[in-house]
C-alpha cells in the first residue's frame, strides 16, 4: 500500500511538472501557417471529380475552443476537401518538407467511431497515388495530431502544377455500423520547411483550380445539349418536401426552344436521389412527367426529360402545355437550374488514349493540321471507336480530314458535326462511310480543320461509348468490396436482382483501380469461371460497363447458368464504389 | 486554442490530484479491462449484452459458445475486454507511436505481415518466450495459438489455430492418378512415405511421363506443368531455401541456386515440361492440366474449384475424367523431409506489444478467448465449415479425406518468406528468364540479388 501511494504521489509530481512545463508553452505558443481564426476559407474546396466523391459542405465554426474548418459529409461518400498550397504559401509552397493538422472527429449520435483517412498532393492532373494515411482512433485522442512528411523522390513538392493537398475520410466506422457520418473539423495545419521552420500563409488567398480539377459534370445517361441551351429563369433556388412540387412560368425563350428533340435538364439535389416535372396547367390536366423514371445521371444530380415524353402525357401541341413548369420528387429537393436546349449527339466515351502531338496545333479558317498516327494509334480504330477532340474555334464547329486516304482527301464529320463549340466527336463508322471500310486505306495523317481559326487541346482516340442506361438499381452490398490486381470480390445476387439481366440489361460500375480497368467475374457460371468485360474493357477509371450481351456471349445464353455470383475485377489494386443493374436507354 | 488548453490543463490537475487521494481505489478488485486493436468488428466481448448485438449472429451452437466464452473469461481472470475497431490506419499509427512511446494503447494488436513483421522485428511485439512458461500452448501443443517463426528464436506474432486457416493457401503438388497408372509409376504418396520422393525421382517420373502419345513425332503428353509463381515457391520450400526471410536475402543462396537450377533444368535440360504461355498471369498456365495431359501440377483447392473440377456442390458434375491426387513436394538436395516447410504465410495475426502490464494474464485471456470451442475442434472446424475443403479437389470420398490430409500437412509447417511481395520493386524481375533458358541460374541470383537486398531492407524497416 506504501508503494501504491508514493506512486500515486509520484504521478501528481510528475503531471505538476508536465504542466507547469505546458504553461510555459502557453507563453510561447508554435505558430502554425492556418488556424481559421480569421474565419478565411477561400483557400479550400471540395474536390468531386472521383466517382466516390461526397458534395460535402464546408464551414469554419467553433470547434474544441477555436475556429476549425468543419467538412460535413452531405451523401454517405467519401469527403475530398482541396487546400490550394501555393494560393496559401506562394514561392515558399515549393519548400514544404512536412505537413501537420489536428484532426478531430464528432459523431451525430454522441458515440466515438474511428475513422481514417488520406492525405496527398495533387500530381498531373489528378490525385497522387503516394497517399499518406491520417487517422483518430480513439475517443480518449480525439481530436489528435495527424503528421505527414513528404517524399520529393516520389514528387511530392509543391508547384504551379501540383498546387493542391487533398485531405480525405475514408473510413467512417461510424457509418459503416449504421449510424449517420461522422464530422470532420481540420484545425492549425503547419506546412514546414526542410529546416522545421513554419511557413506563414496568407488565408486570405482564393482558391485556383487547377487543369482537371473541377472535371466535368457527370453526364452518364444522360446527352449533352448544346451551348445555346435556354436556361429557365427563376428556378435556381427552389426548393420544397417530398411530394411537392414549386416551380415558375416558361418564359418566352425558353418555350421557344422547347420544340420536338428539345431535352429540360434540371440540376438538382433530393433526398430520394430522384427529380420530375409537373406541368399543372396542362390542358389535359394537373400531369406529372416522368415520375421518378426520368433520365438520371449515377450521381443523382442531373435528370433529363425530353419534349416527346412530356408530349406523351400533355399531347403534341405546346400551347395547351400551360404556361408553369414545376418540379417534384419523392424526397425533399432542391434545384440549382433547368434549361432546355437540343442534344448535340456527343457521347460519353471510354478506353480514351491520347494521341500526343495534337495537342496545341492551331490554324486559320478552312485550314487543316494534324500528325502521323503510329502503328498502335492506327490499331485502336476498330468498330465502334470514336476520336474525341477538344477544342476552341471561332466558328464553334471542329472536324477531321484524313489527307492520304486511298479514295482522295478527306473531310470526315463536317456535315451535320457532332460538337458543342468544345468538344467534337467523329465515330469509325463516319471515317469508314467516307473513306471505305479498310483502315489499311485511310491513309496515316490525321488532321484538324473547322470553319473558322482554330485550336486543338486534346484529341484522343475511344475504344466505344457508354450506354445511356434507365432504372437503375444498385446493388449495395457491393459497395466498398476491393481487392488487389487479378483478384475477384463480389457477392450472391439476390432472385430479384438475377431478374434484372434481361437482353439489354447494363452493369455499371462505378470504381477506382490503379491500372484504370474494371470487369465482372462469373466465378460458378456453368460454362466455368468466366471474366467478362476484360477484353477491351468500356471503362474510363471512375466508370464501367458490362452488357448483358457481353456475358451472354461467355456464358451462354441461359441465365440461370450464369451461377448467382457477381464479382469485380481489375488488373491493378481496386475498390468498387456502387454496382448498378439498369436498362439500356437506346 | 489557448484558452482550451489553460482549461484543459486546470481540469487535469484537478483529476490528478483527485486520482492521488483516491488512492484506496488502488487496493480494491476492480477488473482490469483488456484492449484487443482489430480493424473490422469482432463479437462478443464485455460490451456485448445479447448474442444478437452480432450482426451476423446465426443461432449456432459456435455463436452461443463465442457469447458465452466471454463471461465464462471474466469470471475466470476477474478482467473485462473490449474488441476496439481503430481502422487499419489507426491500428498501423498505434502500433507506430504508442508502443514505440512504452504506453501501448491496446493489449493486444491485430496486425498483418507488412505491420507486423516490422513490430516483431523492432521489438515493439513482445516475445512470448520471455514471459510464459513452456508448457504455454502457443509454445508447446499449439492446439489453440500457434506463432510464426522468423526464424529468430522469437515467439511475437500468434495465430489462432482454426482448421481453415491451415488448409487455406496450401498448393499442394498434384498428380493425374490413371496417368500414373497407366505407366506403372508407384504412387508417389508411398515413396513420400518412405522418404523417397525426392527431386530426381520426381525428373525420373516426369521423364516417363513426357510421350509422344500419337506417334505424330511430336511430344503432346508433359510430366510437369505449372503457374511460374506457384513452382518457384514449392521449389524452394522444397530445398530448405528462403529468399526474404529475413533481414538479409537469401536469392544468392545456394540452396536457392539450386532451386532455380531445378526449375532452369525441368524446361531447358529435361525437357519435361509443358511449353509455357508468355507472359501468363496464371490463367491459363494453373489450369491446363485440365487437358489431361500432364502428369504433375501445383494444385490447390480453389484451383480445382475453379472450373467444379469435381462438382463440389453438386451443380454441374465431374468436370475431369481423371482423379487428382495430392502429394507433398519432392524433397530437393538441400532440403529434408522432416523439417522442410511447405506453405508461405500469409493472413493476419496478434501480437502483446512490449510495455503491456503483466502481459502473461493478457496472452491467457486471449487464448482462452481464442479457445471458445473448450477444445472440441469439431465444434471448430464444423463439418458444415469444412466440407467444401474436402468436397472439392476429388470425387472419391477416400480421396477427399486423403487429399485434406495433405494439404492439412503442408499447412501446417509454414514458412515466412515475403519475396513475393517483394517482387514488384525488382526490376527486371521475371522467372520466364528461366523458363525460356534467356538467362541462367547464376546469372539470375546475379542480377537481381542487390535489388532484393534493398526491397527487404524497406521493407523490415
């Protein structure tokens, strides 16, 4: 008992100490680069270009007695929060050796639940695969200290090209038992030198996007309409319950462009992931169109619905549409925008492969310039494949002339051109309807011209397009499932989702993998293990398709031979983010 | 942040001073809670109040004893203990700080190789052999724990004893029994069993077994065929040889010269083999065997699964015409069948880091945890649970029961050698360079053994 009370003593001394010691530091307390104090964060922002990208909310509040950035999960993904470094830091940014933050996590429910996550820089024009791990594992340490030293062999340095660092959660023990996500709140990040020296920052920089940073919308399922497209004044901001509808009158330009082939696309969040229209002074009567049917994107954040399937409910006689448009869905909803305008034909493409040299030849009106194609480039145009351009030119029109083809120069998509002013698409089977069904024949060069000067940022050759894909059903239970390259993780489908592949029927799968690539496995088909999908895979890194015809084709035309497993695959590392059983749209 | 920290720093004065009065809590019984570091869930622990708060629970009888263990171990040590899910990230960090600080956060870690091989070597995993008797079972029977030997004299990394995680990942040397037959070849089993199967009984018996079977002048039947990974590994194990088993390689070796001049020779000096697919990832390579043209494979249960070899739920009938037989791998001149390991680790284990309080009372409720079953393995290793080990690799229920056993025995002497994983960071690596005769054993070892050096050397930390 002696023993145990001079311990105990010897504690108390020894925390006096520690205290006493801390209080000193109170005096002298280490600077650090960003506090939130001054409330500033133009700095930051939220990164959406990954398919598991969660349309997080940001906000500096009070937080562990100070100002924090609070990163609020808005849809069960994952969070990316971006800090422009070189916004923050300038010429110093370069010198960054090491990195620090207080992490702190609170959890709806008042329970603590791990949870980790990464850190990385962003390197050409994505996110670096070099991520350094960051977690708070326990209650009795949150919040905690999360350190990261970089690796300048590795390239992690700070530049104009690689301006940003990246904080993710990724693991979210909370939400994986079944309770609501966890908040996460970033607080006196310290960027030093290589000598420990703090860096000051400037907080009250703005944010600057980098080439590639904000992506593209996801337009899967969905047509791309042209740059003319009227949007619908008054409706930004709308917002009502589930089952509610709000909306406002068409105006004049915007019925104008609502002719047969026009597409409404609304932007919009709702709780149900769901959006329509209701036309309520509809001569035919108060009308919903396309309840929850309507077109919609994999991230439930853009639906379409065309002219024709509002003239099926209110007939073909615009006038008797009514003058309001609303929208409704079966969850509380909001809308950022609707427009209506004509779709351009462009599609979504996959399997994109480059073609270097294009990138930045220029010229006057009806002028043309391009490159040789290699051996290989010349290969990847087979059936179905497109050649994708990215472009500015005066005249908003871009096309391809193949100058040595057997039949005589060429233009190829000059007639009737697929492109909106920035992007235009030629397909094999135009190339093939011009120049002959031989490739052998098309001659080597490949060149650019419009109708007005011209400039060419990109152009890159597809191995096919995605389908546009209707009712889609995800299949959760295969949500998270990775594994390492070459090896397979899946579940047993259930009889109702087996009834799903139908002739016609569409896997997509929303995915990440170090090689890029993403197929099915049938593991207990009767005509044996059977990958499909792996040869020339139709998947863009973030996105795969497989077809029901695809798997048909390896094993069989009997589904119920197909066993009632359903695995994933890649030939890197991967990890699945959704699966989906939908209907082809065409 | 200032102001938090002041008030922080008064609050942890007060409840310092207030744990130094009390310091009567130190003479009274309270249990002592055990901390177990997982990065998935695992049921049941103290925390649990219904065999329902398992998601997965069943009504089993193994659901009821793993429920019921855990009073039964509290009573017993007078402890609770509580499964804490920290992610891998967080479990990675604990290990890294808290232990290397003396205060580990958790009692015991669950960690896989790449955390903990690391920990054992560094000495953040305690050796068990310093704190527990010898009788232990983890140090003795191994009934229950049995822990991964580094081969350092040291006992740090447990695993729990389950039948599947001995089968599992076994590759056993298989063999087309009616193409023995059919040559008069004895039963390799019973030379193994009489200590004489050994590699050149094995080329003597490939020899046999490569025929031109129609007499069209062209060799269409191979005595040995095989996946390159799955042949370098059992080809070393075979011979007694490592090459990341440690902190220095052992590709220079010459027992793993001999290895790979077995394999060189099988291609390029015997002529044994089935010619070899370029570039291969496995798929086509571990299956043609299929064919039934080849006398030897490396086999494995989820190989012959693969294509319902042998119908093992029943669905789609035998696939092959031939039986396939395990064996254990030829014993090379190097190697001894006594002491000659036979299965790669791999999986997840625990380990009592260094700076645990009274870490022998830790590791004793962790094995009686770990022996929820009160030693009746059956209840373990449930029929229910094990029958597609048996089911799959034969149609003959003798031949299922004796084919387990062999892969029962392989598993159960493994080896930790984590060159595999190393592989990647070799460049140039790629034992088709053997297969194809483009570079010798020699130059092999030559080539690529500093680049291995420097891979473990990462890797061990």
């Amino acid at each position: 008992m002696k023993a145990k009370r001079m311990l105990a003593l010897l504690m108390v001394m020894l925390m006096c100490v520690g205290i006493f010691g801390s209080a000193a530091a109170w005096a002298d307390e280490a600077p650090v680069s960003v506090d939130f104090e001054d409330g500033n964060m133009g700095f930051v922002s939220v990164y959406s270009g990954m398919a598991n990208a969660d349309a997080c909310a940001l906000e500096v509040v009070d937080y562990n007695g100070s100002k924090a950035l609070q990163i609020t999960n808005g849809s069960g993904k994952v969070p990316y929060v971006a800090f422009d470094v070189v916004g923050l830091l300038g010429d110093k940014a370069a010198d960054v050796a090491s990195i620090d933050m207080t992490m702190g996590i609170v959890n709806p429910d008042g329970k603590f639940y791990a949870c980790s996550g990464n850190v990385m820089l962003w390197m050409d024009g994505g996110l670096s695969s070099e991520k350094h791990g960051w977690s708070v594992y326990l209650e009795a340490k949150n919040p905690k200290s999360a350190p990261v030293t970089l690796d300048p062999a590795k390239g992690e340095v700070f530049s104009a090209e690689q301006p940003l660092m990246i904080v993710t959660l990724e693991v979210d023990n909370g939400a994986t038992a079944g309770e609501a996500n966890a908040v996460l709140y970033i607080d006196d990040i310290i960027f030093k030198d290589a000598d420990g020296n703090v860096i000051p920052a400037d907080t009250t920089a703005s944010f600057t996007a980098p080439d590639g940073f904000g992506g593209s919308k996801d337009m899967s399922n969905l047509q791309y309409l042209g740059a003319d497209a009227v949007e619908l004044e008054g409706m930004a901001g709308k917002a009502a319950g589930a089952w509610t509808q709000d909306g406002v009158d068409m105006t004049e330009e915007f019925l104008a462009a609502l002719v047969p082939g026009a597409v409404i696309e609304i932007e919009y969040s709702s709780e149900a992931g769901d959006m329509w229209i209701v036309m309520p002074d509809a001569s035919v009567g108060w009308s919903r169109v396309e309840q929850q049917t309507a077109a919609t994107n994999l991230s439930k954040n853009i639906c379409q619905i065309t002219y024709e399937q509002i003239a099926a409910v209110c007939g073909d006689d615009v006038s008797a549409w009514g003058a309001r448009l609303q929208c409704e869905a079966s969850g509380a909803w909001e809308v950022y925008g609707v427009k209506v305008g004509q779709p351009t034909g462009l599609k979504n493409l996959a399997g994109k492969t480059e073609i270097p040299g294009m990138a930045g030849k220029a010229a006057g009106a009806w002028t043309q310039d391009g490159v040789e194609l290699t051996e290989e480039q010349l290969a990847l145009l087979v059936p179905g494949s497109v050649i994708e351009i990215s472009y500015a030119s005066e005249t908003g029109d871009m096309w391809i002339v193949m100058p040595d083809a057997s039949v005589g120069w060429s233009r190829v998509g000059d007639q009737a051109p697929v492109c909106d002013g920035s992007v235009a698409q030629v397909t094999y089977e135009q190339i093939a309807a011009v120049c002959g069904d031989d490739p052998s024949t098309w001659g080597t060069r490949i060149q650019c011209e419009s109708s007005g000067a011209w400039e060419v940022y990109g152009v890159s050759i597809c191995s096919g397009a995605f389908k546009s894909v209707k009712g889609n059903v995800e299949i959760p239970e295969m949500a998270g499932k990775a594994a390492d390259a070459w090896t397979q993780d899946g579940v047993e489908l259930t009889e109702e989702q087996l009834a799903l592949l139908v002739p016609g029927s569409v896997i997509t799968i929303q995915y990440q993998s170090d090689t890029g690539d993403m197929w099915i496995v049938m593991p207990d088909a009767s005509a044996g293990w059977s990958r499909v999908g792996n040869e020339a895979p139709v998947c863009d890194g973030s996105m795969a398709q497989v077809t029901y015809e695809q798997i048909a084709a390896v094993c069989g035309d009997d589904v119920s031979a197909w066993g009632t497993r359903l695995q994933c695959e890649a030939s890197g590392a991967w990890e699945v983010f959704s699966v989906s059983i939908g209907t082809a749209a065409e | 942040m200032k102001r938090f920290t002041k008030i922080l720093a008064a609050v942890l004065v007060v409840a310092f001073m207030f744990s130094a009065l009390s310091v009567g809590a130190f003479a009274s019984d309270e249990p002592r809670t055990i901390t177990i570091g997982t990065w998935w869930d695992i049921y049941y622990d103290s925390t649990h109040t219904a065999l329902e708060d398992d998601p997965s629970y069943t009504g089993s009888l193994s659901d009821q004893m793993r429920f019921d263990v855990v009073k039964a171990v509290e009573e017993k040590y007078n402890v609770k203990f509580q499964y804490v899910n920290l992610t891998y990230t967080g479990i990675t960090e604990s290990i890294n700080t808290s232990i290397l600080a003396g205060t580990p956060e958790c009692d015991v870690y669950l960690c896989d190789l790449s955390m903990g091989i690391p920990a054992a070597v560094n000495g953040l995993a305690l050796d068990l052999k310093t704190v527990l008797p010898e009788d232990a079972d983890v140090l003795s029977d191994q009934t229950v724990l049995n822990y991964l030997d580094l081969g350092d004299g040291k006992a740090c990394l447990m695993k729990q004893v389950l039948g599947q995680n001995v089968v599992e990942a076994t590759s056993p040397l298989a063999f087309n029994k009616q193409m023995l037959e059919d040559n008069n070849l004895e039963d390799p089993r019973d030379l193994y069993a009489r200590g004489e199967w050994t590699w050149d009984k094995f080329v003597e018996y490939c020899q046999t077994l490569t025929q031109d079977t129609d007499g069209d002048g062209v060799i269409d039947q191979y005595g040995f065929t095989g996946y390159k990974e799955d042949v370098l590994s059992n080809l070393l194990m075979s011979n007694g040889a490592t090459i990341a088993a440690g902190t220095e390689e052992g590709l220079s070796s010459a027992a793993t010269g001999e290895a790979l001049q077995f394999y060189y020779d099988l291609y390029n000096t015997y002529n044994v083999c089935e010619p070899y697919v370029e570039q291969d990832n496995g798929d086509v390579m571990r299956f043609t065997y299929r064919n039934g043209n080849i006398g030897f494979w490396p086999s494995a249960a989820w190989i012959a699964s693969t294509n319902a070899d042998y119908d093992w739920d029943g669905s789609v009938g035998s696939t092959l015409e031939f039986d396939t037989v395990f064996v254990q791998w030829p014993t090379g001149p190097s190697g001894d069948q006594e002491t000659n390991k036979a299965k790669l680790t791999a999986g997840s284990f625990w380990f009592i880091p260094n700076g645990v309080e009274d870490p022998e009372l830790v590791y004793n409720v962790f094995e009686a945890l770990s022996n929820w079953y009160n030693d009746d393995v059956s209840i373990r290793d449930d029929v229910e649970t094990m029958w597609w080990w048996y089911a799959t690799t034969a149609s003959d229920p003798d031949l299922q029961v004796e084919n387990y056993d062999v892969m029962f025995d392989l598993g159960s002497r493994e080896q930790f050698d984590v060159y595999q994983s190393l592989e990647a960071q070799v460049d140039g690596w790629d034992l088709e360079q053997l297969i194809f005769g483009t570079m010798t054993a020699a130059q092999y070892q030559e080539t690529y053994r500093q680049q291995f050096q420097a891979a473990i050397d990462s890797y061990f930390g």
